[in-house]
C-alpha cells in the first residue's frame, strides 16, 4: 500500500514563522524596512515550489493502526525537519533581504 503524505499549510506555518521571526528577533526598528523585508520575502516564497510530498509504501502486513502510527510518526518527523531546513535557509535570505532594503531606504 502506497501513501502519499502531503504537507498542506507548511508553507503557511513556514511564512507565519518567518513574520513573526521578523517582527521579534531582526533588530530592525523602522517599520517600513520591516514592510519591505516582508514584502521581499513573500515575493520571494510566491516563486518557489511546493514543499515535497512523500511517497511511502507500507507493508501489508500491517494492521491498520500499525500503518496509521508509522505515517504519522514519519509524516511529524518529515514535516519539522523540511519546516526547520526551510526556515534556516529563509532566515538567512532575510537578513539579505535586509540590507538591499538599507540600500533601498538609504538607512
């Protein structure tokens, strides 16, 4: 049996996290670079693909409790570690995304 796992709404926690990342932690204090850091980013995440779907195959073999609990536990694990890669990666892009907004701003 083949399940398709599929991460609906990561991209939406992904940017969500990112926001708030932006507003608490990037010692910015001008709004309007902070806009334009936002507006940046979201353009940016606008463009890129989907996180992947994974495609599992479970043993037969198993009850279906059994399959349930090994999806959900690969589905958990799958989804911090690609949200976790992904944020690190953005986070980095951010503070980028800083200084062409500095420039831009001349600040």
């Amino acid at each position: 049996m083949a399940e398709i796992i599929a991460f609906p709404g990561a991209e939406e926690a992904l940017r969500r996290n990112l926001d708030r990342m932006i507003d608490e932690h990037l010692e910015v204090t001008d709004p309007d670079l902070k806009a334009c850091i936002k507006k940046r980013l979201s353009t940016y995440l606008s463009r890129l693909p989907k996180l992947p779907s994974l495609n599992f195959k479970v043993p037969e073999s198993l009850s279906d409790a059994q399959k349930q609990e090994i999806l959900s536990s690969l589905a958990d694990e799958y989804n911090t570690q690609v949200t976790a890669y992904a944020f690190k990666f953005l986070s980095d892009i951010a503070l980028l995304q800083l200084e062409i907004c500095q420039c831009e701003h001349r600040k």
